[in-house]
C-alpha cells in the first residue's frame, strides 16, 4: 500500500506550516467574503515553486506536441507523448499526483473552499484546455492559469440543469460566418466572479437536431467580451473561501480561436464537449477525497484536544464511552479515507484511472463521511461546537458542500449503479 514518503512528508510538514502562519490568521476574513482567495493561493505557489514546476511541465508538454507536428510535416516519427495524461495539466502522468493531494489534503484542514477554487482554475478550466486545445490555444491560455497568474472558470451547470449537466443545458451556440454566437445562463460556478478565463460548454444550435441530443460544445472566453456578464459572488452556507457566481452569456460572438477541439467533427455530430466533461467529473470527483480527508483530520484533532481537556463531572469527557465512540467513528473515517486516496494515488501513478462509477463511489462515501464526522465535532463540543470561533462549525457546513458539490449524492448513486449493471 502506497503511503508518504519521507521527502513528502517534510513537504507535508513544511506545507502545514505555511498554513498555519500564513492562511489561517486569515479565515475569518474568508469567511466573510472580504479577501477572495486567490492573492493567498498565489504565494503559496510562489512559497513551493508550484507554478515553476507547472510551467516546466507545460513547457516539455508544448516541446513534444511541437515536435511531433514538426516530425508529421517531414514525415518522420512522432514524439512520445506518453505523459501527456489525458486531464493532467502537469503532464506528469501521475509523477506528481501524491504531492498535489497531499497538498489538497492540507488546505482542506483549514479552508476547504481553497481547494475548489484551486482546483477549478488549474484542474478544470486548464486540464480542459490543455487535453482539448491546440497548441496556440494552451500558450494562449493554459499557461497563466497554471502560474496562476489569472484565474480560471469552468462553466457546464445552469438554472435549470443541474445534475442533467447534457441533457437538460439550454446554452446554445450559433453558427455565424466562421464563428459562433453564444447565449445562455450558467450558474454555480465556482471562480465566477473573479475569472480571467472561462472555458463554457454550450450546445450546438443547428436547426434541426433535437435538443436534448444536439452535440456539445466547448469555447474559451475572457473576461470582458461584449456580452459577458459575471455576477457578485453569491452568498452561501459554507465554502466561503471559494467564490462562486452565476454567467450571462448575450450574443458573446467567439470566432474559431475559441472553439475546443475540431468545427468539422462539432458539425458531423461529434460530441468532444460531452466526453471532455466526462473526464473532468472523474477527476472532479477524486479530488473531494483528498478534501473530505482534511476535513476529518482537523475535526478529529480538534475534537481529540477538546475531549482531553473540557471536563464534566470532575473529568475530562474523552473518559466517558459515547465521547470515545464518537473518536473511534472519526478514526475509522479517517483511515479509510487516507487509504481510499493512497489507492487513487497508486492508480494514477499506474495510469490505471478510476471510471466514472468508482470515482462516483469514492465522492459519495468521502462526502457521507466528512458530513458524519463533522456533524459529530460539533455535537462533541457541545454548545461551543455551534459558535464559529471553534472552527469545528465551519467545517460542518464546508463538509456538507461534498455532498452536493460535483454532483449531488442522489446522482452518485445512478452513476455507481449504472456502472454495475452495464
């Protein structure tokens, strides 16, 4: 069984002590909307060398991909693309997947929203450009959102959606001359208000096709396009540290630099935008078990140091059974949450990703069990569980956001049985 490694668990030592000095002074101010995130989340890259190493996986992604078209044009051999992992905006293949979990494991401990609106701008918005785009298209856009140095959106849910992400999405893109008009409403959508770059899903509008099954397509905007509107942030019971808001998308006109993928196949009836969604549900969905895991850390922490030191009844209440069942119900969380990300990491690493099912699976026990055990936290600390200044109240409501986050528990389900009885 994978575990951490020594090297990164000085990574992971020294990762908690930014956390604490340098993020957590500032969770009140999260809280409360009056510091979005992301100048936090900047140094943090700057303080690891997250971005350097981002830009020098990108860099060697571009490299091959150059070569590669360089040697189809000569007619000679194309360049080994193996690492270029389909979704992995790092290129690494895997090499790099225990670190950035651990790293999600940590911010979770502390601001769970952290790992959202990181995840969305670098995993989402870029993964999706870099495994769809061309290779103009990820130097126009991929790279800044991999430093960081813009903020990216990732744009599928709307109004009336929901879970029927496909299905039920009345974004609509026009042919016009060599590009598209896009109009439509897009809401929930985490780094909204704030996004440099948006990667938007709509749905080809050619007249004829029904419009359930009219394929899907996927365009990259910025900021300021005639047309765009993003909302304020809007207010929410927790995930206060990840803004996110609602799109207004009127007669946004994209010419065929934006487009994802290929126009002939969109037009043949190709469905690029629907399969890219796909992938990014599963790695979407993987991603909540490194966050659930830092969630159950810290509420077990917290609630071990309270239970040693709150007493009734002239001692400490860790020595009374209910308080141990309920520290004994967090520890079997925690472990199988710890082992249930170790073999996603080993996955990875093996190029063996989870399917869409399993990764169904592993969101659904990750939010049911960050839910439980926090709500247990709270009930633990008794009437000071229910204040704000004892944090186990903010991630009670941060670990209910799993449950609906990425897909609501309902739609794990279906996705678990349908890939049973397929």
């Amino acid at each position: 069984m994978y575990e951490w490694s020594e090297q990164e668990q000085m990574i992971q030592a020294a990762v908690r002590s930014f956390v604490d000095t340098e993020i957590r002074p500032h969770v009140d101010d999260l809280e409360h909307g009056d510091m979005p995130p992301y100048d936090l989340l900047r140094k943090m890259f700057a303080t690891f060398g997250i971005g350097a190493m981002l830009t020098a996986a990108f860099d060697r992604q571009i490299a091959r991909a150059e070569g590669a078209e360089d040697g189809a044009a000569d007619g000679g051999p194309d360049v080994d693309t193996e690492a270029d992992a389909e979704g992995d905006p790092m290129g690494g293949g895997g090499d790099q997947a225990g670190l950035m979990f651990l790293l999600n494991v940590e911010l979770s401990r502390v601001v769970p929203g952290f790992l959202g609106a990181m995840g969305v701008s670098i995993g989402l918005a870029a993964g999706t450009i870099m495994s769809m785009g061309t290779v103009e298209q990820k130097k126009r856009w991929a790279r800044d959102l991999l430093t960081f140095d813009k903020v990216g959106a990732w744009a599928i849910t709307e109004p009336n959606s929901g879970s029927d992400a496909f299905g039920g999405m009345q974004a609509t893109a026009r042919p016009e001359g060599d590009g598209w008009v896009l109009n439509g409403n897009k809401t929930f959508i985490t780094n909204g208000p704030h996004a440099d770059t948006i990667v938007v899903y709509a749905k080809l509008d050619d007249g004829t096709t029904p419009g359930r099954d009219r394929p899907i397509m996927t365009f990259v905007l910025d900021r300021g396009m005639d047309g765009l509107t993003q909302s304020p942030p809007f207010r929410k019971m927790g995930f206060h540290s990840s803004p996110t808001g609602e799109l207004f998308l009127e007669d946004v006109h994209c010419g065929p630099d934006r487009l994802l993928g290929s126009r002939d196949a969109a037009s043949a009836g190709a469905d690029a935008g629907r399969e890219s969604a796909r992938a990014n549900f599963v790695q979407e969905r993987i991603g909540l078990v490194a966050m659930a895991l830092g969630i159950v850390e810290e509420c077990l922490r917290l609630s071990v140091d309270y239970a040693r030191t709150c007493e009734r009844w002239g001692k400490p209440i860790g020595d009374y059974q209910l308080i141990q069942l309920k520290l004994a119900k967090m520890e079997v969380a925690r472990v199988n949450l710890q082992n249930m990300l170790f073999s996603t990491i080993e996955r990875i690493r093996a190029k063996d990703l989870p399917s869409l099912a399993e990764a169904s699976a592993c969101k659904l026990y990750a939010g049911q069990a960050a839910t439980d055990v926090a709500l247990d936290a709270v009930q633990l600390f008794g009437g000071n569980g229910y204040m704000s200044e004892y944090r186990v109240e903010q991630l009670a409501r941060d670990a209910k956001s799993i449950q609906i986050y990425a897909g609501t528990d309902e739609i794990q389900v279906i996705h678990i049985a349908r890939g049973l009885l397929a």
